[in-house]
C-alpha cells in the first residue's frame, strides 16, 4: 500500500480500525504495529502510516515510562504510545481554545490568563494543562516565553511568562 497517497479521510479510516479493535483512546506503538502487520502490512509502511497520522493531527504521539523488569524495582523504560484524537475532540478542543481567545479579544494570551479562564468555568488545572498540550499538538495554538524585564532596565531579565497564540484555521504547518 502507497501510504503517501493515502486521503485524510482514508487515513483517518484506517486510525479509527485499530483504535476501535482495542476498545481504547491510547495504545502502545507495538501494538498499533501488530495489529497493521497481521492485515499484511509492511512495518515501514506501519510507520509511516502513524507518522501521517500525526502530520495530519489525527493522533497524538508520546511516551509512557514503564518498569524494565520485576526484579529492578525504580529502573523503567519508555514506550511509544499513540492517542486518537477523533474529529469531534479535535473540534471541541478548537472550539474551547476560540472561547477562551474570544473572551480576552487578543490573539495572544499568557498562560495565566487561560489557567485562570478555564478554573472559573470549573476546570481542574491538570485537564487545563491536557487542553492546552492537546491545542498545541493539533496545531490549534502555539506557544513561546516573553521575557521580563524591570521598567527601568529593559536589559535585565527578572523573569518569564509563557503565551499562548490562537493558529488560523486548518492549524500550523509544523
């Protein structure tokens, strides 16, 4: 299978297969493999197949530490995980992040504003830490560090605040 010539949509068919197979949101990469390879898959093609996943925000990749052996307590690996983020997450994480840009009508926000935002509305701060994670890895936001400096010293850093910026429809090209 050409997967470089694979739609948005037949990728995202293919996504929700494997994702619908194991009943969960989050799974390990070795398994997303198995279950390509025994439908006859290549596992480049596998590969490239969760990698265009990602480049087109269908899924989300990260790590998980985990334990290396019974008998090395506190030693742990890393493994791949991979988490389906469905059309409608997608839509709802881009509709929270319009909200909450509306609200201070700026394109810009610091990252106490959203924490603070989004607590008033009766979020936890790791769900709002989740969001806004999610956001940037859609492509939804980006986000920077602006320098603080004193009034009469612009030269001296005293500090940082992170900002947020709202990304154009269709999200960022990175």
């Amino acid at each position: 299978m050409d997967i470089e010539k694979l739609s948005k949509d037949e990728v995202e068919k293919l996504i929700e297969e494997v994702y619908d197979f194991y009943r969960k949101k989050v799974i390990y990469e070795e398994d997303f493999t198995k279950f390509f390879e025994k439908r006859k898959f290549g596992s480049e093609d596998v590969r490239k197949l969760w990698k265009k996943a990602f480049n087109l925000k269908i899924i989300r990749i990260g790590t998980e530490h985990i334990p290396v052996s019974e008998k090395a307590p506190g030693e742990t690996g890393v493994k791949l995980i991979l988490e389906y983020i469905s059309p409608k997450e997608r839509e709802e994480i881009r509709r929270l992040m319009e909200e909450v840009f509306n609200f201070y009508a700026k394109r810009k926000i610091y990252e106490d504003e959203l924490i603070n935002y989004f607590e008033k509305k009766g979020m936890k701060k790791d769900k709002i830490e989740e969001l806004w994670i999610k956001a940037m890895n859609l492509g939804i936001i980006s986000f920077g560090v602006r320098p603080i400096s004193l009034p009469d010293d612009p030269l001296k850093i005293i500090g940082h605040r992170t900002v947020f910026e709202l990304e154009p429809e269709g999200g960022t090209s990175y």
